[in-house]
C-alpha cells in the first residue's frame, strides 16, 4: 500500500537521511521523502500510525496528505 503524509520539522538533508534509515529499518519503503512530503510503501497488515510514530519520536511530525 502507498501512502503519502506531509511533514513538518525537517530543515536539511541530514534530516531527511535519518528519517529515511528510521522509516526503513522499521520495514517500509521510502518512494520519495523531501522536507515537506513522504510517500512510503508498506506491507499489508502494517499500520501507517505506527510510522507516524516513528516519525514523532524522531522529533518530527506528519500527518496524511490531502490531495
């Protein structure tokens, strides 16, 4: 499944490497990640509130993007 979020609290590049390297060791796939917006592809069964976590303990925030 694919799912985009925005995001706030990202300032650089550093930010963004080590949200990818979160995101990733917890078993989703980065498609594309800028400072303001995050798709990911996760398994089925795997819940995208759970990375919403991941990305809030890492001192950001997200929350579904609405298109």
């Amino acid at each position: 499944m694919i799912v985009k979020l925005s995001l706030t609290g990202l300032k650089c590049k550093g930010c963004i490497a080590k949200l990818r390297k979160e995101l990733e060791s917890a078993g989703a796939m980065v498609r594309g990640i800028s400072l303001k917006e995050l798709e990911l592809e996760i398994a089925e069964g795997q819940k995208i509130e759970n990375f919403i976590e991941i990305i809030r303990k890492a001192g950001y925030d997200a929350k579904l993007a609405t298109d």
